[in-house]
C-alpha cells in the first residue's frame, strides 16, 4: 500500500444530507482513519462524522487552506452541490485514497 503524504481537504458526514465537516490535512489516509475510530476529539467525534463523502488534494499546503477555507465559509446548500458533483450516492470515499 502506498500512501500519499500530499495536502488535502476534504469533508466527512455521518450519513447522506446529515451533519457536514470540512477540513485540511497534510496525510488524508491518516485523517480520515483517526475520524473514522473516533481518535480525534471534538466536533467529528460528537457527530460521529466518519463518512468521506469529498475530497481534493493539492501541491501545496497553502492552496489546501485557502480552498478549505472557501469552501467553509459557503452555504450549505453549496457543499452539498460540491458532494453531489462528483459523488452523487454519497459513497465513503476512503477505499479510494490510498
């Protein structure tokens, strides 16, 4: 297994249409591994937000903030459009990042 050590964003829920997330990582696999086992205290864990339902990796650390940063100060209604363009079924993502 190979895994990319490469900034990301992303976004977890706990269920289609259900509590969103969005982040940044520098390590997306290790990320979302600690969402998905409740590693990670605060708001994913509360939510059990373990669901990846979106992600984007980027060269750079700086691009990865200013996009997650973008995308969090959007609507709702927005993140869930960006869900729905490339992941219609809301499918866990995970399997694919590695």
């Amino acid at each position: 297994m190979i895994v990319l050590k490469l900034p990301a964003i992303y976004i977890v829920t706990n269920k289609r249409n259900g509590t969103l997330y969005t982040g940044v990582t520098s390590n997306l696999c290790q990320r979302i591994y600690h969402h998905k086992n409740a590693i990670i205290s605060g708001f994913t864990q509360k939510y059990k937000c373990h669901l990846l339902v979106y992600y984007e990796r980027f060269e750079d650390m700086e691009t990865a903030i200013l996009r997650e940063k973008k995308i969090k100060s959007g609507s709702r209604h927005n993140k869930i459009k960006l869900i729905e363009s490339l992941n219609p079924e809301w499918r866990d993502l995970y399997d694919e990042i590695f």
